[in-house]
C-alpha cells in the first residue's frame, strides 16, 4: 500500500457514503468495516503484559508485528492504493495508529445523536417481519429499549461516539479530520475537496450524481438488517420529520459540539454545515 488513512466515527453518519464516493478515485481502495481493529486487538492482547513472554517483546517488534497485520491484509489491493480502512472503534485507538503511522489521518463521520438513533428505528420498522441481531426479545421489545441499548456506553451508537468524543479532546486530535453528515449529503464537492486537501493528495473529479456501492448487501442480510449500508445513487440531504417519540428525540438531541463556534479553537480539521 502507499499510504493508509481511517474512516472512522458514529454510524449512520455517512462513512459508507463516504467510502462509496472515495472508491470512483482509482487510485484508492475503500469499503465498509474491516476486521483489522480485531486482528490489531489480538495481537495487542498477545504482546501484553499479562503474558509471560511479554518481557522478551520490545516496543520495536511490536510496531512491526502490528503494522504487519496492515501490510498483510492489504498487499492484494494494489502497492500502489491508498488505502481507506474503516473501523467504529479507530477513533479510540488513535494514540495506537499514532504510533504506528504518523503519517495517517482519521476522518470521523459525525451526526447529530438523536438523528442517529431515529435511521436505526427506521430501518428496524422498514423490516417488521424479521428479527435483527442487534437486539434481543428484551432489549428491543420497544423503540424506548431499543433507543436504550444503542445508546448505551457500549451501544452501537453510544461506543463510536464517546470514542470520537475521546479522540477530539485527546493529545493527537490533530490526526481528526471531522466531517459532517449533513455537509457530506448538502455539499458532496465542497466536503471532498477539503479531505483532499487535508490529506494533500492530488485532485479529482468525484460523480456525485451516480454513487455505486452495494459491497454490504450480503453482510446486512445475515445481520438482520437490510439496508443497512445502501447507499443511494445520487448525493443529497433529504429533509424528513423524526419517526421517534418526541420524549425520545429531545432525550438524545444536540450534542453536535463539532458545530460550535468554540470547536475551530481545537485546531481540529473539519468540514460542517454552519449550526442554526
């Protein structure tokens, strides 16, 4: 690979679009979440402490044990690619690709809490008749349990967005590139000229008009949820009503620090729709 760089962030915020949009560039490789965190953690967890051999094991053979996994995983996609891998869990394990790449950027799709936690009731009601395994008979027996168990500390929702959190006010926040759901959808050109410019790589003519992705067909479908990563042809924000009880909504709204006025004192790279 030539170069490696992470998407990363909350789900439903638009890192599929993302990757659907990067793949037109013929000189990257994109797609939907990797198994190279877990692959990363294995080796983490062999190299560790709790391990007797861990005295034997410098820092230098564990950076190189890890990047290998990189090296490894990727070397049939090309010499030549950049490589965008995509993984929920990066943003909390920046200090980590840090180390081991100083060169990379993470660039973290964020979305409104609340408005993340309505596109997941959708797409359970657009699929009545079968069971997901993000939930059980107990956990989602109503859209207040279901709300409950995305949003928890490790939910599907609530885990990437303390991490990203955890990244934006760590000591390598620098690395971020934060892009916006509604900034990616409203203003495709504008969003991706700034993460190239941001990761100084050569322009290109992206067709926003005929996005093509449908690599997370077969996965949704064992999850039990269709549709999950589809991805619609043409690049749009579509304005709608939330399907969510307003008690619900009001519970998990705002949170979109990220559009504060206060966030560019960060210094952080980011690319948003103006807060109203």
């Amino acid at each position: 690979m030539k170069a490696i760089h992470f998407i990363s962030g909350t789900p439903r915020s638009g890192s599929t679009l993302l990757s659907a949009i990067l793949r037109q560039n013929p000189a990257f490789y994109a797609n939907m979440s990797s198994p190279l965190l877990a692959m990363l953690n294995g080796v983490y967890n062999a190299m560790g402490a709790q391990q007797e051999w861990a005295p034997l094991i410098s820092d230098v053979q564990r950076a190189d044990s890890m990047r290998a996994l990189f090296e490894g995983y990727y070397r049939s996609s090309g010499p030549d690619k950049v490589i965008f891998d995509t993984n929920r869990g990066w943003c909390a394990k920046l200090p980590t690709l840090a180390s081991l790449f100083p060169n990379a950027r993470v660039i973290a799709c964020v979305r409104e809490f609340a408005w993340v936690i309505d596109s997941f009731e959708r797409l359970y009601v657009q699929n009545p008749l079968l069971m997901s395994k993000m939930y059980t008979l107990t956990n989602g027996n109503s859209v207040y349990a279901r709300a409950d168990t995305l949003g928890g500390l490790q939910g599907t929702v609530g885990f990437p967005s303390h991490a990203v959190r955890e990244a934006v006010f760590g000591p390598q926040s620098t690395k971020l590139i934060l892009v916006d759901y509604e900034a990616l959808a409203r203003e495709p050109g504008h969003t991706m000229d700034h993460i190239y410019r941001t990761l100084e790589l050569p322009p290109f003519k992206h067709d926003f008009a005929n996005v093509d992705f449908d690599a997370g067909d077969e996965f949704d479908v064992q999850l039990g949820i269709p549709g999950l990563h589809k991805v619609r042809r043409k690049v749009e924000f579509i304005e709608r009503k939330s399907i969510l009880p307003p008690d619900i909504f009001e519970r998990f709204r705002g949170g979109d620090y990220w559009r504060d006025a206060s966030f560019a004192k960060l210094g952080i790279s980011s690319c948003t729709v103006t807060k109203t």
